[in-house]
C-alpha cells in the first residue's frame, strides 16, 4: 500500500502530464529505492485503478483521465493493493448481480424504457469505444436505479468513474462491442418480463465474463522492463 501511494505521488507531482509515458520500471525502482517486483504490483494496481494505461510493447502512460479518477481512488480508499481491488471486484459482482434482481421486480415502465434506450445506443456505438462505454455504465446505474435500493444504487453511482475506467479497458482490449453488447441483452430481457431470477442470473454471467476479461487485460510482462 505505502509503495503505491508513493508511486502515485510521484505520478502526480507535476513532472508528467496525461497522456504522457511514465519512467520504465527499472528507473522507478530507483527513484523510490524499491524492488522491480514492487513497483511491477503497484504499477498493476494503478492500471486496474485506471489510473495508468499499459500498452503492450509500448509502454505503460499516466491516463488523460486521471483528474476526473483521483477524488474516487481516494474516497474509497483503494489504494490497498491487489488484494483489495479483489475485494472490489467480488463486492461489485455480488451487488450488480442482486441489483439486476430487484430491478425485474421493480422497474417502472418509465425506467424499462431508459434501460431499452440506452441499449440501443450501446448498439449504435459500434466501433465508437468511448460512446459504448459511457452507455454501458449508463444501463448498470439505470438497473441500479430501478431496484429502488438507493443506497445501493449510491454504492454503484460513487464509483462510476471506476467502472468506466474498467468498460473502457475491456472493450479496448477486445477491440469490439458486439460480444459485450450479448452479455446486456438477456439482462434487458429478463427485466422487461419481469424474471428477477433470469436477471440475476444474466447479470452474473456478465459480471463473470467482464471480470474474466479485466484480469487478463492486465499484461504479465514478467522481467521485461514496463515503460523501457
């Protein structure tokens, strides 16, 4: 936790601007008197954060969005290591997959036709990863609204900038849409019939598949120099 908070300072402190290649991993072990192996996990856990973008066979880059994540990290006090950003990965999980529950019992029409618009601008996106992304997160929270659990729903919403982070590094990945856009439509389609049990059971096989992907988004570089 010390070494990640330390390297984000670093990150931060003016030297370099969005968008802009970080040192490489040996030259940060230097500069914060540290192992290779450490600054490889903490550099880790920024990219998960969104906070960094590693670019296979190009280097890892301070993100163009880093002012608009920052005030979320800190809020919610993620910068604990992998472990923690475990245990957000799994509490996200849990709490979509009953969210997407409530919704099918719930939802107002009102509401269905939110859900139903925003799926169609998901599949008006196309190649368009930005405007895909903002409408992915978009449908989470309007399924997170129709639960009518606001506190939950507030969990969900404080994060948000997160969660895009997260959409945005997967689909940039995968390099298309539509695959992701397959996982949405059972979700839409068990809450329109109002099956609270289909839902649950759509949202969980998204949110096991999205997860799945975000892992493996993640490069395992090994000794080779991240940033070099």
């Amino acid at each position: 936790m010390e070494l990640t908070r330390r390297l984000l300072g670093y990150l931060l402190s003016g030297e370099l601007k969005p968008g802009q290649r970080i040192p490489s991993e040996r030259q940060l072990a230097e500069t914060l008197s540290t192992g290779r192996s450490t600054v490889r996990e903490a550099i880790k856990s920024l990219s998960l954060l969104g906070l960094l973008e590693q670019r296979v066979g190009d280097g890892t880059y301070l993100s163009r969005s880093t002012s608009d994540l920052l005030p979320q990290v800190i809020e919610w006090g993620l910068l604990l290591g992998e472990k923690s950003l475990e245990d957000l990965l799994e509490a996200r999980h849990h709490l979509e997959v009953q969210l997407a529950g409530w919704a099918a019992e719930r939802r107002t029409e009102q509401q269905l036709e939110r859900l139903q618009d925003l799926a169609r601008q998901m599949r008006d996106a196309g190649d368009d990863f930005d405007a895909y992304a903002a409408a992915d997160i978009a449908f989470h929270l309007q399924v997170a609204e129709a639960s009518g659990n606001t506190v939950l729903t507030s969990v969900l919403t404080n994060i948000q900038s997160l969660l895009r982070a997260w959409a945005s590094r997967v689909i940039r990945t995968a390099g298309e849409t539509k695959t992701s856009l397959a996982m949405h439509e059972p979700i839409l389609k068990a809450v329109e019939r109002r099956d609270a049990e289909a839902a649950r059971q759509a949202m969980r096989a998204h949110m096991d598949r999205a997860t799945r992907r975000l892992r493996a988004s993640m490069p395992d570089r090994g000794e080779e120099e991240i940033g070099a």
